[in-house]
C-alpha cells in the first residue's frame, strides 16, 4: 500500500485532525467515488465536515468509469476506484499518491422478509438461481467489478444462456437493490455493500468459496487536483478508526 506517511495513530487522529484542519483555509473536496464506497462516504463525510471545516462534494459512479474520468482530464481532488484503475493512473502520472482503502465481495439479496434460499454451495447457487423468476445484476458491458465477475460465474456454472430471459439489468452505475425491492426481481447479485445500502434488501450471503471475487478499492489525489492538502486530509480521515468502523458497518473491509 502506497501510504500518506501512513495511517493515523488512533491516539492522536482527533488531535492531528483539528491541527492541521482546523486552522487552514475551508475548501470544498471534489470527490469521485465509487458507488461500492457510497454509503460509507455518505455517513462519513459530514463528520469530516464537521471536524474540518472542508466540505465534500461526491460524484458516485461505477468505479471504472471514475478513474477513466480522471484519466481523461477531469478536475478531482480525490478518486475514489478499482484498484487496477487506480494503479493505472498511477503508471500514467494522473494521480500523486494513492492508498488502499477498503475491499468488497459480491453477494446475492432478496426483499427484506423473504425466504432466503441456499446459496451455500456452486450446486446450491446454480439450482437457486434455475428457480428464481427473475434477477437482477450490474450490466456486463458498463465494466462495473460485480457485474463482470458475475458473468463469468454464471458462465462457469453453464446456465448463462438459461438466464438471459429473466435477466434485468440496472441502469449504469444504478442499483439491482431497487429493482429488487420494487418487485421486479426476485434476487439481486452485486457488491455487498451496494445491497445493504438499498432499504428493503436482505442479504443471503456471498457467493460461495471460489466463486467470489473480492475488489479492492483505493483512493487518490489527482496530480492536478485543486485542493490537495484539503484531499490528503480526507482521504487520512477515511482511515482513523472511526472511519474504519463505519466502513465495517457498510459491509466493506477496510484496508
């Protein structure tokens, strides 16, 4: 991990916080970020706010086309992003420093009080997902982690063809949670934290033993970012202890 000088010493978060942030110029922090880290930057942002005086302006967006935007010249002060397209800006001079920030499996939810079905097991997962009327995830062809992944598992287990009738996909970068709880889909597949942020989901689990995937996410400063001391300090927040808890909290694992 490419560290900011590290990360903050729980003992001295608070301090080093209000020293540093507390007496420098308020800006505002345009964020591009993932929409796997949304819910966590949501809850979090206004504590920084609060400490620091900045405030976050967030773009969320799939993580792909985040680290693109920047490497097409878009103004950032922090991205937000898979870690190969972080890494990516990096070996293009796009960004200054960077930080691994949290990672993230894939998991499949139902509507909140529903049966949950056995996902336990490939076989299980293959004959759960035979059953269902109809599910629901990211579109393939926007190159978001989850959906990309979860071709290829419906691929392995040889039932890619059988689902295309009841496949319904979001939006980009939009939820297959709110298709869920709509009643258009029976099953959602997405990144866990992207699940539990949709009020009305139940997660059943992720997927099970080989096949699934973990992304990493990372933050970074943009090398032309307009507020890098303001971004720095952000992106030092989203790994004091509080941050981490709440990162936990939304179904990520932190570092």
């Amino acid at each position: 991990m490419r560290a900011f000088n590290g990360l903050i010493a729980a003992a001295s978060a608070a301090v080093i916080l209000g020293t540093q942030l507390g007496s420098a110029r308020a800006a505002e922090i345009k964020l591009l970020s993932t929409i796997a880290m949304q819910s966590a930057i949501k809850e979090l942002a206004p504590k920084f706010e609060k400490q620091s005086g900045h405030k976050v302006a967030p773009t969320f967006g799939l993580g792909v086309a985040m680290a693109k935007r920047v490497a097409d010249g878009e103004a950032a002060d922090v991205v937000i992003a898979l870690r190969g397209g972080v890494d990516g800006l990096v070996k293009d001079g796009k960004v200054a420093s960077d930080v691994t920030l949290a990672r993230s499996g894939v998991g499949v939810a139902v509507r909140k009080g529903s049966p949950k079905p056995d996902i336990s097991t490939a076989e299980a997962l293959k004959r759960t997902l035979l059953a269902a009327k109809s599910i629901s995830y990211s579109d393939p062809a926007f190159g978001g982690a989850s959906g990309v992944h979860f071709a290829k598992v419906i691929e392995r287990l040889g039932i890619a063809e059988q689902l295309k009738p009841k496949t319904k996909y979001p939006p980009e970068a939009g939820s297959a949670g709110e298709l869920l709880v709509k009643g258009d889909v029976d099953l959602a597949v997405q990144q866990i934290p992207e699940l539990q942020e949709v009020t009305g989901t139940e997660l059943v689990g992720p997927l099970p033993g080989d096949l699934q995937n973990i992304t990493v996410f990372a933050a970074a400063i943009p090398a032309k970012a307009k507020e890098p001391n303001a971004a720095k300090a952000f992106i030092q927040f989203l790994q004091t202890p509080e941050a981490v808890a709440v990162i936990k909290e939304k179904g990520l694992e932190p570092g």
